[in-house]
C-alpha cells in the first residue's frame, strides 16, 4: 500500500513536539462519554480485568487499548470513544492489569509484548454476539494489537475485521534507548514513579518476591525492565524482552487491514519506527505520517474531535 502523507497542521505553538505531547495529555481534562458500565472479569489464569463498555445495541465493537501507564479514562482514550459511539460503534475500553488503582493478583501486571489479554477480550466479544470487531491501539497498546493481529495471528477469530494504531513504538530497543536520553528525562521520571508506586502495591502481596531497595538510582527502561519486567515474564534480559516484544519484525504477516498514524516528529520514537518498506509491499498495511503531533498528540484546535479521531474512524469505517 502507498504510504500517505496526511495533511495535518497544528497550531503553530504546538509544532514544539514535546510541547504538542505534553499538551495533548492535559487539553481534555473533563472529557466525559455518557454511558459507560464498568465490568470487572475474571482471566482463565485467575486473575481479574476492569473493563469499560459503552454499549448502543450495535453489532461492530471497538476495542480500545490504553498506552504504557494509562488507563481507560484518559483523555485520547475517551477522546476515541466519544468519536466511535458518536459514529455507530459499541466501544470497549480496557485496563491492563494493575491499572485502575488496584494491584492484580499474580505477580505479573503486564508488559509491552502481552497479548493475551486482549485476546481474551476480543473472544469475550465475539461470544456476547459481536458479529464485526475492530481494534485500536495508542503507543504500546498500538504494539500489543500488532503483535496480536502479526505474530499471534493464529488466536485471532473472522469476526476482527480491522484495526488502527497511533505513535506505535515498533522497535523496542531505539525507543527505550531514545527515552534515555536527557530531552527524554521528563517522561522517564514520570514513568518511573507511577512504576514505583505499581511495584509498592504489589510488593504487598509478594514480599519475597519484589525489593525496592536501591530503586532511586533506576533511570532508564533499560535499567528497570532489566531488573523488574525481564525476569517477572521469563525474559533473559532488558535487550531480549524488547527484541521478543517488538511488533515491527511481524509486520509483514499482517493480514487485517491495519492502519498506523504516526508523526514523523515524535519525541519517543526513532526512524526504524516508520516502516516505509513495510508498507510498501504489505497491502494490508497502511502507514499514515504527519509532519507534526508529538507523541499520542495530534491536537485540533477548538472542542470537537482530534485529527487522530477523525483519520482512524474514517479508517475504521471504511474497512468494516
């Protein structure tokens, strides 16, 4: 499929990219979407999920994955929502395990490369009467629909029909590397202490398990992943996790129409993260760059839907 490049032009304040990213995470604070039902779920390992439906008596759902440290109410996730429910869509938005304040049962919450989970979700889906479901992914929720509709396309039922991805980390390894560098720190610091206060939580129910001791000096991925994510989830290393859990490696065994928006000016991600080549020899595979919109940005001014919405629903409807 050609690649497109989409003609989107912010603001001019917000052609800063770290500027763009930050705003974006704050512009939209008392965004609300009427109707939600929140649904706790029990996994087939014993663990729990906290859904949230919003549910309209369609027959399409889509399902919404939240970024790294996110969760189902923040602001691009609800941003979608409003859109999609707005459009003739049922929406699903999930939390990772772990993310709605509470700590999960087992050991392990999550990581970038899980994609059980989500599986689990879009079974549930299509059981409750779904007859089209299709999947929508930020950062690296955008990484774990990849993976799952690429590398563990064999889990994957008829009824996912297609899917749409923002400002996807494709290559693990260049963009925790690129967020270790000191422009980056910000956001490292601010990653760090939600972690931290994740591993508190859990460090409750698996003493043994979990020390905290010396975690001030932790300052990368590199370093936290090494110690933490790696060895919770049967990874020999940091390095090795990151490899195993890129999406970008399985790009070329996509078969559900998939679109990826990203901007070519995002702070978190490196040009191994724009796979141009991909795109054009998989016709499944659609890879749409804007000049600017920071990292899960895209901001349109004024109070209606952001220009991420606006492309992937548009995306959505056309390949339901």
């Amino acid at each position: 499929m050609p690649i497109k490049e989409l003609d989107y032009a912010p603001p001019l304040y917000l052609r800063n990219s770290h500027l763009h990213t930050v705003y974006a995470s704050f512009a939209r604070s008392a965004l609300s979407v009427e109707g939600r039902l929140r649904e706790r779920v029990d996994t087939p390992d014993g663990d729990f999920l906290d859904l949230d439906w919003y549910q309209r008596g369609h027959d399409r759902l889509l399902i919404i994955s939240h970024g790294l440290e996110g969760h189902s109410e923040r602001p691009y996730v609800l941003g979608m929502t409003q859109q999609a429910v707005q459009q003739g869509w049922d929406v699903l938005a999930w939390n990772y395990r772990s993310c709605t304040g509470e700590p999960n049962r087992k050991l392990q919450s999550y990581h970038s490369g899980s994609t059980e989970d989500l599986d689990f979700l879009v079974k549930l889906a299509v059981k409750r009467g779904y007859k089209s479901v299709s999947l929508c992914g930020f950062s690296i929720g955008g990484n774990k629909t990849l993976l799952y509709l690429t590398r563990d396309k064999q889990w994957v039922p008829d009824e996912v029909r297609s899917a749409i991805t923002f400002s996807v980390p494709i290559d693990l390894v260049a963009t925790s590397k690129k967020l270790a560098k000191p422009l980056n720190r910000i956001y490292m610091r601010n990653f760090l202490t939600t972690l931290e206060d994740k591993l508190k939580q859990k460090k409750a129910l698996y003493p043994k398990q979990i020390s905290l001791e010396g975690y001030s000096r932790i300052k990368t991925f590199e370093q936290f992943d090494g110690r933490y994510t790696a060895p919770m989830n049967g990874f020999e290393s940091a390095i090795d996790y990151w490899t195993q859990s890129s999406s970008g490696r399985h790009l070329d065994k996509l078969e559900v129409p998939t679109a990826l928006i990203t901007s070519l000016d995002d702070p978190f991600l490196t040009p191994s993260c724009f796979p141009r080549d991909i795109a054009t020899e998989n016709p499944n595979f659609h890879l749409m760059l804007t000049r600017y919109g920071g990292h899960v940005g895209f901001v349109t001014k004024g109070t209606g839907a952001y220009f991420s919405e606006q492309q992937g629903l548009s995306f959505l409807n056309d390949h339901t």
